[in-house]
C-alpha cells in the first residue's frame, strides 16, 4: 500500500479515489497513451511553425498573420491556465463561494485590459512592453527595467504551472515521492524550452489554440454531467455542496476563506485588486497584441477572449460545487492538501471510481489540464525570454547593433536559462494552491507594469525617472512583501512549512504594492529634472490612437 493509500484508508476515505494509486494497469496505460498523444500532437504542430519561422518578426511575433479570432482563441488559451482549472475548481471545492472570487476577478480584469491597454499597446509597440517605454524615454535604463520585471512577473506565474503539473501527473500515475514530482516538474520544463525554442510564437500560438479548444471541450462535458447528475437543478446541486462540504450554509456565503478575520478581509480587498488590474500588466498576454496585423484585429480578438474566458469561469462554478457535492472534503486534501486534484476527482467519480468510464474520463480530463499546463508555459516562457533578447540582450548590451539571427538565438538561450530558474522553483513550490500563486504574479503585474505602461501612454510629464522608480520600486515591494508572507513560511500550506520568518500578515501583497508602484512613477517624476521630449510624447500619443507608422 502506497503512502496516499494509507492517508485515505486511515481517514476512511476509499483507497481507489485515487485511480493511479490504486487502480488496473491497463488504465494507467491508457493515462499514459493519451499524455503521449497530446505532447506527441503539439510537438508535431511546433516543428511544422519553427520551419515558417525564418526571423524575429516570426519567432516574437508569428509574422503578425493571426486573425482576431485565432488571436481571441490563443489569449484564452494562454489566460485559462492550471490556475483556472485545478486551482479555482478546488478553491470553489473546499471554500464555496468565496473560491469562486477568483473567477470573478480573472474576468472583470479583461475589461481593464480591453479598454486602457490593448489597442494603444498593439500600435506602440513592436515586440515587448520595453518598445512602449523606450518609445519617448532613455532607452538602455528603461528596457532594462521593462526585461527585468517581464522575466520576474513570467517566473511567478510559471510556479503555478510548474506546481499544477507536479500535481497532476503525481495523481494519475501514483507518484508519492518527493523525487518523483520533481521529475516531472523537469520535465514540463524540458518541454516548454523545447517547444519554445523550436516553434516561436507561430508554435506556441497554434498549441495555445488546440489547447484552448479542449479545455473548453473538456469543461463543458464535465459542467453537463455535473449538471445532468442533479437533473439541471442548480438549487439542489449547490444545496448537496453545502450539506457535503460539512460547513452547512455558510460554504454558500462570503467569508468562509475571506472573512473570519480582519487580516482575511483585507487579504480579500488584495487579491481583488491584484487580479482586475494585474491582467493589463501580464507580460505573456500583453505579447500577444502584436501577433495581429491591426489594432482593430487586436480589440477584436479581446471581444473574443472576454466571451470564451467567461463561459469558461461560468463553469468553473459548476466544477467547484460539484466536487465539493460529490467528493468528501477530506477526500480532496488527502489528494492534495491546496484542493489542486478537485477537477481530475470530479471526473473520475462522474464516470464512476470504479469503472472504465471513470478512468476514460479522469485521464481525458487530466491530459485537457496537462495540455493547458504545457501551453501557457511555452507562452511564458516565450514572453520572458523575447523581452530579454530584444530589450535587454539587443538594445542594452549590444545597444541596437544586433541582427535578426544574433537576437533570436539570444531568446532561444534564455529560454533554457529561465526554463532552468522555473524548475528549481517549481519544484519548491510544488504542494501551494495554484490560483493563489498566479494571484501572486497578479500581483507583481500590477505593481510594476501597469503604473508605468498607463503613464507612459497617458501622462504628458512621465519621464525616464519616475518609469524606473515605478518598475523597480513596484517590483522589490511586491517581491519583498510575498518573500516575508504566509506564502513562503509559517503555516502547514506555505512553500517552507518547517520555518517561519514572516512578518506581513497577507498572502496577497496587492494592497500595498500597487498603490506603491502608482506612487512612485508620480514621485520620481516630480523630482526628476529631466524635461520630457513634448514632441515624442505628441508622436506616440498620435500612434496610440491611431494606429499611424504601427509595425
């Protein structure tokens, strides 16, 4: 008996909720076969775009040649990560309604996203946030700090991925070894740098689209088995959660996670605040604006995003409280202790924990995940290293003198350099619940990003000044804050449970950070006694707007 089959029985749940610990060979080879399929199918589709990928424009950009609805397709699939499916399901599962806020927050910031960012950001630019500010102000301090904040916010979200894949591949094939989620955490990584450094952005876009099709797929048949399993009666399904969860009424209610206390309340205001505005700010899909060829076709494919994102998290109710109607709560920790297995679970006590049908539907489901895993990795991992290469590698050190070829083979470079930083990483943090880390990287986004890019396109006075006191001062406080948060020590649930060195009582440094990079852009600005280039500013404000000398 596997140590995980001993935690249920001892906790006298049924050993073989678990299908990998405890389930016939023959579904662990068919687990296996569809993981094989899958990563077979995308790294097919990945050689086929590295050989249409003949220069930078290509490979950061995919030739801008996406249409509004494939671009609409591949944002939606870059956004709805394992944060969406594995943490958000087991959040809803294990805290009712208030698990269900991060849903809501995720979707109202499209709407940030939609009406400040998009469309200037897709006419200022050319490859990264770094061509918006370098744009009007000095180039080398400004690009530097615009790589360095894209290459931080893209590694806190990869933890997510990174820790969503340990997790699920741990269940399906019965790994209860430290060493053996580790090994998958490499691989996933071994995987994203491959399909990044061969495919570019035309590869990693296609795999975002497939991806996005079977998440949907694959949310929606399990939101109508849950639905069909209650006779479409949402009452009595919400109803059976209540009653299941073991928290009665209040699992139906704000505040059961957010609100026990005043410190939790004020977690709540922080992660609200850090997922609407982080959105704007994230590097991955803040990229994907340029890979159209207008920026009508760049509001387009945000109309699109914001109608699949959002039938996609109207789901997420039905996966949430149906776990938690269907599963024991004790059952779900005992899997994983953040609830990151809800989703998986669901599927395999709807198609029955003992039948085939159970194990077809748990292995689709997981490689769906899996899949959606190993997509907005490759994005991150492309949004990170294409900001090193063109800002940092090619405008700083090389000071605009680069070809084509030397910056692209830069980017394939820090891609193995940050796949490597992302496996160490996530394998650290491997056992945290994963919509909170990208809540994290929310977070981060909005402290250091979003100030900057809305002065920059919006504040006549901004200058260079206030642009790096913003990044740099955004940035050290968020990382600071969550360094010293319950996230990292003192509780059962942070990534050093044995330690505590935490002084910052919030899991979400939200609060405090954004305000502080706003701040700051402000104060820098004022004290600096640079005088802003009126001329440059009138040209891109032209540009924003417009559309006018684009790339």
């Amino acid at each position: 008996m596997t140590p995980v089959q001993h935690t249920l029985s001892v906790t006298g749940r049924a050993s073989h909720t678990l299908l990998a610990a405890g389930e016939a060979s023959e579904h662990r080879t068919l687990i296996i076969t569809l993981f094989a399929v899958f990563v077979a199918a995308t790294l097919v589709i990945t050689v086929w775009a590295g050989r249409q990928t003949k220069d930078a424009a290509d490979f950061y950009a995919g030739g801008r040649q996406f249409t509004g609805f494939q671009n609409g397709l591949a944002v939606s699939g870059d956004y709805m990560s394992a944060a969406s499916f594995l943490g958000i399901a087991g959040a809803i599962a294990l805290f009712g309604y208030d698990g269900f806020l991060y849903s809501i927050g995720f979707l109202v910031a499209w709407l940030v996203a939609l009406l400040l960012v998009a469309e200037p950001l897709r006419n200022s630019g050319r490859y990264t946030m770094g061509d918006v500010l370098a744009y009007r102000m000095r180039q080398r301090p400004v690009r530097t700090a615009a790589g360095t904040s894209t290459i931080v916010v893209s590694i806190f979200y990869l933890l997510a991925q990174m820790a969503g894949a340990g997790v699920l591949v741990s269940l399906l094939l019965g790994i209860t070894s430290d060493g053996g989620k580790i090994g998958i955490v490499a691989l996933v990584g071994v995987l994203m740098i491959v399909y990044v450094t061969i495919g570019g952005m035309k590869g990693t876009t296609w795999v975002q689209m497939v991806k996005a099709v079977l998440l949907i797929a694959g949310a929606l048949l399990l939101t109508f088995l849950v639905l069909l399993k209650f006779d479409f009666d949402v009452s009595e399904l919400l109803g059976r959660a209540a009653d299941n969860s073991g928290k009665g009424s209040a699992f139906l209610e704000p505040g059961l996670k957010y609100g026990a206390t005043g410190t939790t309340k004020l977690d709540f205001l922080s992660l609200g605040i850090a997922l609407v505005l982080g959105t704007a700010g994230l590097p991955h899909i803040l990229i994907r604006f340029y890979t159209v060829p207008t920026a009508k076709a760049a509001r387009k494919s945000v109309i699109w995003a914001i109608g699949l994102i959002g039938a996609f998290y109207l789901m997420t109710l039905a996966l949430g409280f149906g776990a938690a109607a269907l599963i024991k709560p004790g059952e779900i920790i005992a899997s994983n202790k953040a609830g990151n297995t809800a989703a998986p679970l669901l599927a395999l006590h709807l198609g029955g924990v003992d039948s085939n049908w159970g194990a077809i539907l748990l292995a689709t489901i997981s490689a769906v995940a899996f899949a959606t895993i190993l997509a907005v990795v490759a994005g991150l991992t492309l949004a990170s290293s294409s900001s090193f290469a063109h800002d940092i590698y090619a405008n700083v050190i090389k000071r605009g003198q680069a070809t084509d070829k030397q910056e692209v083979s830069a980017a394939r470079w820090a891609t193995v350099g940050i796949g490597a930083v992302s496996i160490v990483l996530g394998a650290l943090a491997r056992d945290l619940n994963v919509a909170g880390l990208v809540a994290l990287a929310f977070a981060v986004a909005a402290s250091a990003n979003l100030p900057t890019i809305l002065y920059s396109l919006f504040w006549k006075r901004f200058t260079t000044t206030g642009a790096l006191w913003s990044i740099y001062g955004g940035l050290v406080t968020a990382v600071g804050l969550v360094l010293f948060s319950p996230v990292v020590s003192g509780k059962p649930t942070s990534m050093f449970p044995d330690v505590d060195f935490h002084w910052f009582p919030l899991e979400n440094p939200g609060l405090i950070s954004i305000p502080v990079g706003f701040l700051l852009g402000v104060v820098g600005t004022l004290l600096s006694k640079e005088t802003p280039d009126a001329g440059k500013y009138a040209e891109l404000e032209v540009r924003s707007l417009t559309g006018t000398g684009a790339h």
